[in-house]
C-alpha cells in the first residue's frame, strides 16, 4: 500500500508519497482527491518516487480562496513545493482539472519534466478559443450553472448530483456510497470556480506546440463531447503525442476502471524513462 505523508510545513502543501526513484507528480480530478491515485502509487512505486498533492478546495489542500478567482496559474504555483520535492526531470500525470493543471506546469517549466500522461484535461477554453459558443464545450458549461443555481439555493446534494451525473451517467451520485456523496457535497461548494478557471484559462493552443516531450494523451470512448473536443484539439497540436482510447470507458476512467488505465501510464513511462541526469528533489 503506498505511503500517505503529511507535511506540516506552510511551504509544501499536502501530499501523498510513495517509492524511491525518478519523480513522479500526479494530480487528480475535481470533486476528488489524491486518494484517486493510489493504486497507481503502489505501481510504480518501486521505480518512482510517487508524489500525489490535494489541489485548492480537495481533501486536505489549501483552502478555496474567498477574495477572488482561482486560476490554473494559482494551482500551478501551489503546487511548486511538490515539483521541486520530486527532483528534475519528472513525469506528470493529470487527469481532467488536474490534467489542466499538469499542462499548465509542463508549459512553464517544460525543461523539468520529461514525460507527461494526461487523461481528458479539461482546459475548456481551448475549445472556446477555437470555437466561440455554441459549441462542444456547452454542456459541462450548462451543467456548471445547474450545480452552481442548486448552491444558491442551498442544495448541495442537487449540486453534486447535477455535476456527477454529467461526467458518469444518470443515477451515478445516487449510486455511490453514502461517505463518497458527502464527499462530493463537500467539495462541490467550488463548482463555479472550477468551472472559471477552466474556462477563464488564457493559454493559447498554439503555446502548447512548445511541448516537446513524449505526451500520453488518453480517453474514454464514452466521454462527454466536452471532453473530447479538448482531447481532439490537443492531439493535432502536442507534437510527440501518443493517444490512447479505451473502449467502454468514460471520463471517470482513471477511477472506475484504474487498473486498466494504470497499466497504460506504467507502460508509457517504463517506454519514456527519466535521463539519468535526474536531480534528486528536497528530502524531508
């Protein structure tokens, strides 16, 4: 089972950690946890050092912020203390917002990380950028407003519903164990700030061209058509991009069926191993 550590110190935010070896920083998706990646943890622990932080609002990461707008550039610099721990070159794995993120920190810093794993981002603003509304992104923006009026009423379970349901299927929330709803009710509280930061993001797609490291770029076959409208523009643009379908699965995949997507990330990054230049990241 892979080790969870809790730092206390202001300057590394929380986070779990696994194995010894070249870096690995993993970031999960909303309504979440970096509980979602354990299982892949105790994969690659024995050649990683496996590193999984909670972002604003999730699990027991730095709170929301109340005076304004979170942006991906904000979770990017939250989670530097993490990168840096992790030593250099790293891998990057991201799955929906963490995958935003992910793609944010490989852009600002590409020469750090050699391989990046990305399981739907959902940088949303690509797809408004390369087409204004109406468009493919319009139905989690849709869904972002039903949660966000089910807030203002003070209907945290609607909210979470509404948002579950979008990414899983009908009657998914209703479905899920009484300790997983309250979790989501919890962190749905954020829902129209994920969906601002995701939305709002400025990057241009053609930035993202600067990506010169071996990218694994996954999706479900039952995904959402938001989705996989950013997975689309993102495959004609990253140019050492490696794309991967699994049939059956939706965008919950990493989750639902982790043992399936585990084993393509670990195949990935045993085919696009760390130079043996790594420098070791900060001990504890």
């Amino acid at each position: 089972m892979a080790a969870a550590m809790t730092d206390t110190s202001p300057a590394i935010p929380f986070h779990r950690e696994a194995g010894i070896g070249p870096g690995v920083v993993c970031i999960h998706c909303n309504a979440s946890s970096s509980s979602q990646w354990r299982p892949l943890m105790d994969r690659l622990a024995p050649r990683h050092r496996v590193l999984a932080p909670d972002t604003h609002g999730a699990g027991r990461g730095p709170a929301w912020p109340s005076d304004r707008a979170l942006t991906l550039s904000d979770e990017v610099a939250s989670l530097e203390p993490v990168l840096a721990r992790a030593g250099a070159p790293l891998a990057l794995v991201g799955h929906s917002y963490g995958g935003a993120v992910a793609l944010l920190a490989a852009l600002r810093q590409p020469e750090r990380v050699h391989a990046l794993v990305l399981y739907e981002p959902t940088l949303f603003a690509l797809v408004d950028a390369a087409s204004p509304a109406p468009n493919e992104a319009d139905g989690i923006r849709r869904t972002v407003a039903l949660a966000s009026a089910a807030l203002a009423r003070g209907d945290r379970s609607a909210a979470a519903e509404v948002f579950i349901d979008y990414w899983m299927g009908a009657g998914a929330f209703s479905a899920k164990p009484d300790a997983q709803r309250n979790a989501v009710e919890a962190a749905i509280v954020n829902v129209q700030g994920w969906g601002e930061a995701l939305f709002g993001d400025t990057t241009p797609l053609a930035a993202l061209r600067a990506l010169e490291m071996p990218v694994l770029l996954m999706q479900g076959s039952e995904t959402t058509s938001s989705a996989r409208a950013v997975v689309t523009l993102l495959a004609q643009t990253l140019p050492r991009v490696e794309t991967l379908t699994f049939r059956g699965l939706g965008h919950m995949g990493p989750v639902t069926h982790a043992a399936q997507v585990d084993e393509a990330i670990d195949g990935f990054l045993r085919r696009h191993p760390a130079p043996l230049t790594v420098v070791a990241g900060r001990d504890a």
